[in-house]
C-alpha cells in the first residue's frame, strides 16, 4: 500500500512540476529576491508608532526618552524598509541587478527620503483625523479615531503607500493598500491624489481608482465607487494602461452612502452633495444636488398580491 501511494505521490509531484514549465507566468523559480509581505505589514506597524507617538508601540513616552526612542524606530524602520525596498526593485527587475551593490545604494536612498517624509504625512494625517472628529457626529475624540476607525486606518496605510509610490517604489505600495483593504473593505489604489481633510465614515465597500483626484475636505460614505464604465482595450484585445479612467472629485464635496461615479472625464463639482445609490456617469456642476427621482414604495396585502 505505501509502495503504491507514494507512487502516486511521485506522479503527483511530476504533473505539479511540468504545470509550472508549461505555463510561468505563476512562478518565479530561481527567483530569491522577493519581497516579503509580512516584512512589509510589519514596516507599516512601525511606521505608525512614528506617526502617531503614544498611540501605538511604547506608551510611556516623556520629553526625556522621546528623542531616543524616536531615534530608535527610525533605526530598525531605515533598516527594515531598505531590505524591502532592494526586493522589490529586485523583483520589479526580474532578479538580481548586475550591480548589487547599487541596488542596496538606491535601496537605502528612498528609505531615507521616505522617512524624510514623515512629518509632511503626519500634518495630512491630523486634518484627516480631524474631519473625521467633525464629520462623525458618533466620534467621541481623536483618539477613537486613530484607534477604532477603519477609515481613518485605510487613509493612514494609503498616505504612507503614496508617498512610496511617488519616490518610485514598486510593489510595495500596492501590498501595503492590498493589506489595508483586507481588514477594512476600504479598496484605495496608492496612485489615487487625495488632498487635504479627508474622510470615510465606515469605510465598507469603498473603492477609490488609481487615477482618481480628490480635492480638500471631501467626505465619502461606505459602499462608494470612484471607477471607469468600461476599459479600452488594444488591436490584441489588452486592456490598455497609463490614461485617466477614474472621476475628479473637486473640494467640499459630500457622496453619499453606495453612489458610484463613473470616468475619467467627469468632474464633480466644488460643494456639490451626491446622494446616496445614485450613478452619475458625466460632470456635475458646482454646488448641485444629485439624486435619483424619489422612489414610491408600495404596500399591498398577501391576499391581493397572490
């Protein structure tokens, strides 16, 4: 009997192997310079300890130990984000560079310019948590903002990947948003431009484009989408990349809980309110109300409807 089942087993391990030679599009054998994305989950963790002093990691921070202990997590965060930083330009390359000691040079230049960002994150940070104070009339404080709100946490992790984007990291980026959709349902693509003061209340079902752009003090509900009706695709019938295909949302506009907004050609308007479950699929002026016709609900009885 073991004879047989591990002549099966053999057989088993040959099909699995000669899958991945037929097609190599998912493997990456011969490979070993990828990034982790539990490294880089972790990266997140330590960023935000930076962002937010107190909140999270070491709490019992004074004046005396803030310099030190500051200086500690920029340590093991320049560390930690330069390996991960080198895999992905690695894989983002397809293997190991022909110079790898550049590659480690280059590595350790974005870490440092990355960390170099952190106060202008942490001031885009405090508006945000702040709309999120003013715009949620069930907030109690900032501080349950920063700690219970998915919303505020998918904006943080989206902030942070961004800023990596525009320094030209690969990768990693869209693992850190991938993570953040993951526990919150907030779907924001790290090339999206959001401006100042923004807020998701609930954060479900949100998803953001990668060419969307978001004016200053936008308020968003769940379940909203900012995509593209449709994709164009090339004389090979490949979806064609690199144009605009999500909205602009100008600034102090409010959408509405499950509204979907459509294209990379309409603008919605400065102050306009969209409401909610409604598609809009073309610009919209400033200071409009957008809704659907109000909808007639009907009661009738068991017996009339059978």
């Amino acid at each position: 009997m073991n004879k047989i089942l591990n002549q099966a087993l053999d057989r088993l391990v040959d099909d699995i192997i000669a899958s991945y030679h037929a097609d190599e599009r998912t493997e990456r054998i011969g490979h070993a310079f990828l990034p982790s994305r539990n490294a880089i989950v972790r990266i997140l963790e330590e960023v935000r300890p930076l962002l937010f002093p107190g909140f999270f990691g070491h709490k019992e921070l004074t004046e005396e130990n803030l310099k030190y202990h500051v200086g500690n997590l920029l340590v093991h965060l320049g560390r930690d984000l330069a390996d991960q930083i080198r895999y992905c330009l690695c894989a983002a390359e397809s293997g190991e560079p022909a110079d790898p000691s550049q590659s480690r040079l280059q590595a350790d230049k974005l870490a440092h310019e990355f960390m170099a960002r952190i106060p202008k994150i942490r001031g885009m940070l405090a508006l945000d948590v702040q709309a999120a104070y003013d715009g949620d009339p069930a907030a109690k404080s900032i501080d349950e903002v920063i700690y219970c709100y998915p919303g505020f946490f998918a904006i943080t992790v989206y902030r942070i990947a961004h800023e990596l984007l525009e320094l030209g990291v690969p990768l990693m980026p869209r693992i850190m948003c991938e993570h953040a959709h993951s526990l919150t349902g907030a779907d924001i693509h790290p090339g999206a431009r959001i401006g100042k003061s923004f807020f998701i209340d609930h954060a479900t079902g949100v998803v953001i484009g990668e060419t969307t752009e978001i004016g200053d003090n936008v308020k968003i509900y769940q379940g909203v989408t900012l995509g593209a009706p449709s994709f164009p695709k090339d004389e090979r019938g490949r979806v064609i990349k690199g144009y605009k295909r999500h909205p602009t949302i100008e600034d102090e506009v409010t959408i509405y809980a499950n509204a979907t907004i459509l294209g990379g050609k309409t603008v919605i308007g400065k102050g306009t309110t969209v409401k909610g479950n409604t598609v809009v699929l073309r610009s919209i002026t400033a200071d409009s109300v957008v809704a659907h016709e109000k909808p007639r609900l009907s009661v009738r009885s068991k017996q009339e409807d059978s």
